[in-house]
C-alpha cells in the first residue's frame, strides 16, 4: 500500500496562478496568435501571457530574409568597388551622389529585414 497523497504535488503559492483573464478574439485574431505560439513551440495560452508580460519572445526569422541578406551583401559590395573606381578616377565623379544614396538605401532594407 502507497501512503500520503497521489498525483501531482501542489504547486508553491508564490507560482499558483490565481487570477483569470478571458479575451475575446476575432478568428484572424485567433489563427495570428495561434501560428505566433506554435512558430517559437508553445501553447497560444502561454505565448499570450509571455508577450502580455513584455518577457518577449523572439519570432523566428524566416529563411527568406538571410536569402535577400545576403543578395544585399553582394550589391553592397559592388557599390563599393563603383566608389572606389570613382575615387581612384575610373568612374565619373558625378555618379557619386547616387552611390551614396543607394548605400543608404541598403541599410534601411537590412535594417528592416533583420528586425
């Protein structure tokens, strides 16, 4: 025979949770932070408590984006090997003020795509 109690040990007053909070969601709402939650592997009630809490949760980025990084990258460079034809009298000095433009331009897009 087994003595005392059976089953799962209660949990520590500090971590009970005591407080309900019921929500109303659209269907889009629902299926949003349905495929948030199973996207980083958990429940959507445990998501929407963690994002609630501002404990943030980091989504996972999709596969796409380090694609489009990288292609970034290359354009990046051939910018720069532009600017140094410039620089060193191969290209127009004139072609300049573009350059620079589309340098900037590129980090707005990555900075957009890696946030």
């Amino acid at each position: 025979m087994r003595s005392g109690k059976s089953g799962r040990p209660p949990v520590p007053k500090p971590y009970q949770r005591l407080y309900r909070l019921r929500l109303g969601l659209t269907q889009q709402e629902w299926r949003l932070l349905s495929a948030r939650a199973k996207a980083v592997g958990l429940p959507p009630v445990d998501f929407a408590r963690l994002m609630v809490l501002h404990l943030g949760i980091a989504l996972p980025r999709p596969r796409l984006n380090f694609q489009v990084l990288g292609a970034l990258s290359n354009i990046g460079n051939n910018l720069n090997q532009a600017l140094r034809a410039i620089n060193s009298g191969r290209l127009s000095p004139e072609l300049r003020p573009s350059l620079d433009e589309l340098f900037s331009l590129l980090r707005e897009i990555r900075t957009a795509l890696v946030s």
